[in-house]
C-alpha cells in the first residue's frame, strides 16, 4: 500500500504548522500500515482517535493564530474545518458501528489534507506570519508577553 508522502510545496514556512500537519501525515501513514496483515480493528480505531484528537487540536491552534492575525477569512476558514471535523465524526460513528471505513477514510484524508494546505492554509500564512514578526518585535512593556500572561492568567 501507498504511504503518503510530504512534499516540499506543503510547508507554510510557519514552523510550528508544518510540523503538526507533518505529524497528521505521519498518523494517517500509521492509519494506512494497520491495512497490512497482523493488524487488529483495535489499532485502527486506537489510530482513528488519535488522528481525530490531534487534528481537533491543530485546528484550533490554527485558527487561534489566524483570529489573533485578524485574518480576514478565518470564519469560513472555521467553516471548512467544522464541515470536516463532521465527516470525520461520521466515519468514527460508522467504525463504531462495526463497519470497515478504512480505505474510504485513507482516500478522504489524503486528498482532503494536501489539497487544504495548498489552498486553504496558504492563504492565510502571509497574515499569521506578519503578526507573529509583529508579536516577537513587540518588546515594550504592554507587548505580547504581557499580554498573553494577562489573558492566561488574569
């Protein structure tokens, strides 16, 4: 079986995105090798939870950073990931119900994650990336160190 494989025009140039979209390839490799012999239904459905955790998580950190750019199409940007998250939560739901969804899902996640990072992410990198210069120059005392404390911790 194929295995995904990343591929230079996938990187944002933000370090910490292209590591955890990075890490989602890496998953949905793990996803493909339990179609090999000597695998359980266990290890796909503990491979789907793991891979449905963590991209709950990256997309929130996502879009953490695109509301804190004032990214102009983070709401339709959210929009494509709830719809996403939804389909997802429908192949667990099948799964659960004892059917074999696992190739469907493989195709679905291969195509779905390149084709949104080339398009959707990309989009909104120019933005994160001008904030985040912003934020690392911001060195006086209301910067973005004393403002994150604040929020964390007020």
């Amino acid at each position: 079986m194929d295995y995904l494989a990343w591929q230079d025009d996938l990187n944002t140039g933000i370090q910490v995105i292209d590591d955890q979209h990075k890490r989602i390839v890496f998953m949905i490799n793990l996803l493909i090798r339990t179609q090999e012999p000597g695998h359980s239904r266990d290890e796909v459905g503990n491979v789907l939870n793991e891979l449905v955790d963590y991209t709950l998580s990256h997309f929130a950190f996502e879009e953490s950073l695109m509301e804190e750019a004032g990214y102009e199409f983070t709401r339709p940007h959210k929009h494509v990931h709830k719809i996403f998250i939804a389909r997802v939560k429908d192949f667990s739901l099948r799964f659960k119900a004892g059917e074999d969804i696992t190739q469907e899902l493989i195709g679905l996640l291969s195509r779905w994650l390149f084709n949104h990072i080339r398009n959707d992410d990309s989009n909104y990198v120019q933005s994160v990336k001008d904030n985040m210069n912003v934020l690392v120059s911001d060195k006086q005392a209301g910067g973005w160190f004393s403002r994150s404390i604040k929020k964390f911790f007020n």
